[in-house]
C-alpha cells in the first residue's frame, strides 16, 4: 500500500498513541497529508514545539462528540485512525454519562463522518477491557467495536470499510502500572491489588506497528487481535522493585485478575494467521471478500492473559520498562 498519496486523520491525535504513530507515519511512510484531530489546544501546540511541525501535518482542533466538525475534518480523507477515546476506569465509572458520549457516540460521530465525507478505510482502536466487560470503559468499547463492525452495512456497496484492533495494556501508557510502580519505587513501597494478577503487554510502538499493518490488509469488519506476551504482576514488581515493601490493597472496583482478548464464543468466528489473530464478522449484510488464509481455532479456545503460551522473561520486562524510562525522559514525563 503506497501511502504517500494518501491523507490520513487520526482523531485523540495528541494522545500517547497519537503521538508514536504520528513520529513513526512521518518518519517511514510519508503520507501526502496528516491531520491531528483532537480537543486539546495545549498538547497541539506541544506537537508543534517537540518538532512535528512538517508541511504536511495540519491541526484540527475538535471533539468527536461533534459531528460537524469531523465531517468539516473529514473533507478529503483516505484513511480515519480512531484512537480518541475516554480510557480511565474510574473517572468513567464516575462519569458515565461523559464516557458514552465520548466513546459510543463520539464512534457513531465518527462512522457517519466517514460515510459522508467517502473515507476508504476507518480503523478503529480497542481493548480487552471490551471483552466480557465488567466496567462502564470495556461496555463503552464494546459497543464501539460493535458499531465499528457493522457500519460496513450502512456503507454495503460504497467505498467506506471499517475494522477494529484490539489489545491490552500499553506499557508505560497513562494509568499503566509501571510508571506508578517506578514512582512508589522511590519511597521503597509499592500498592499491589492483588498478587494472581496477569495482563497482556505491547508497546506503544508495536500498537502503532500492528495498527498500521491492518489498516493495509483489512477487508472490512475485522477486529485484528495481535499475539502478544503476557505476564504476572508480581513478574514486574520482581524485576522493577525486588527490595520494596508490598502493601496489598486489593482489587479494585472494575477489574479483573485474569484479562481476555478472544472470548471462547469469539473464538468460532476466529481465523490463526500465524502472526495475529482474526475475528471475522459474525453478520456479514455487506460485500467483501473473504479471507481465504487462516487456520481455525480448536475448540473451547480462549485467549486469556493467564493461559497465554508467550510470557515475558525478567530480562524483557526489564528492556521494556528501560525502554519506557528513556522514552519518558525525552518527553519529559516522571519516571521515578
């Protein structure tokens, strides 16, 4: 896919994932144009500052919760990336009426923009908190993903296709347990909730990576899972704090001990690539082509952080919180 004659938007485009992908789009693949959409005048005008000031990045300042305005951003547009997005737990729980808005609405601002305006190929982000939720975010993202999946309906014959990519825990990502750990690390204690504890890993860059990958290969209706390690969260106060005191505290409200990125009943509908996982559309009123590569799941799959065959060694964990530490420090962001 040649993406120098394309434009790209990328809505939350100021956010950490916005950030890497912009930093990684301009630097490898060049597109014709670059739109950063997001509702932050301050970070806009960081971007600009911290160096990405190139020719072709324009910056649109908006709300997703503004239909208007995306279709004004729209005008145009080859490619939507959806990463905009209200992601903290509690401050969903406690604001829920904000947290749909944002993210169930703000994606169905999102798909009729992109309907209107003729976009080629919308790729949404997700998480595992959408799977089997238990909080107010994972049923949010689960309802986008949902919409995502079948506004290739509304789009049948037209040019649009939309696909979803989720994942787990972005290291070092906002909210992340490593760089609280690193901050609690300097006073010798660290809050644990709950010692069994697992989640899946990917860095900020390997998101962006296997983002942009689907976006060349999706058909439409997709939701591309990556494999991707998991590991215990005593592995991690293992490797960052051997030496501090352990205060448990418990789980809290809205989490899970074990997360899930492909749901036994998901798994059905779930083609093996090798490299990732594919969740093809359990209703298809739309059409597109099939995916003739892919090995089926065995029965009862089910791919949960616990259950994982890939887990992080010390020595990896150690390299990626290295790596978030030297990241941190060039955008100046604590670390402990």
């Amino acid at each position: 896919m040649d993406w120098t004659n394309k434009t790209v938007l990328i809505t939350g485009g100021t956010g950490s994932f916005g950030r890497k992908c912009t930093e990684i789009m301009l630097r490898e693949y060049v597109p014709k144009k670059l739109i950063i959409f997001s509702r932050d005048e301050a970070k806009q005008h960081q971007m600009r500052v911290g160096g990405f000031d190139q020719n072709c990045l324009r910056y649109f300042i908006g709300d997703v919760r503004d239909h208007e305005r995306l279709r004004r951003a729209m005008n145009g547009v080859d490619i939507v990336v959806h990463a905009a997005a209200l992601k903290q737990v509690p401050a969903c729980e406690y604001n829920p009426i904000e947290a749909v808005l944002t993210n169930v609405m703000g994606a169905r601002n999102v798909i009729e923009a992109a309907l209107d305006c003729g976009v080629k190929k919308v790729m949404a982000l997700s998480t595992d908190k959408a799977v089997n939720p238990v909080n107010l975010y994972g049923a949010t993202k689960l309802v986008a993903e949902k919409l995502f999946v079948q506004a290739n309906a509304y789009s049948g014959a037209g040019p649009t296709r939309f696909s979803c990519v989720r994942y787990g825990n972005v290291v070092g990502s906002r909210g992340s347990v490593i760089p609280l750990f690193l901050e609690q690390r300097k006073n010798g204690k660290l809050t644990i909730t709950d010692t069994r504890m697992t989640r899946f890993w990917i860095t900020l860059e390997q998101g962006v990576r296997f983002v942009i990958g689907s976006i060349e290969c999706m058909k439409g209706g997709e939701v591309f899972v990556p494999k991707v390690p998991s590991n215990s969260i005593m592995d991690l106060v293992k490797t960052i704090a051997p030496d501090c005191q352990l205060q448990r505290i418990g789980i809290r409200a809205g989490e899970k001990i074990h997360e899930c990125l492909i749901s036994e009943d998901e798994a059905r509908q779930t083609l093996d690539m090798e490299s990732f996982y594919l969740i093809q559309p359990m209703h298809r009123w739309w059409a597109s082509e099939n995916w003739s590569s892919g090995k089926p799941l065995p029965e009862n799959f089910r791919y949960t952080s616990d259950a994982s065959t890939r887990r992080l060694s010390a020595e990896e964990i150690r390299e990626l919180v290295d790596r978030y530490a030297a990241e941190a420090q060039e955008t100046g962001v604590a670390t402990g």
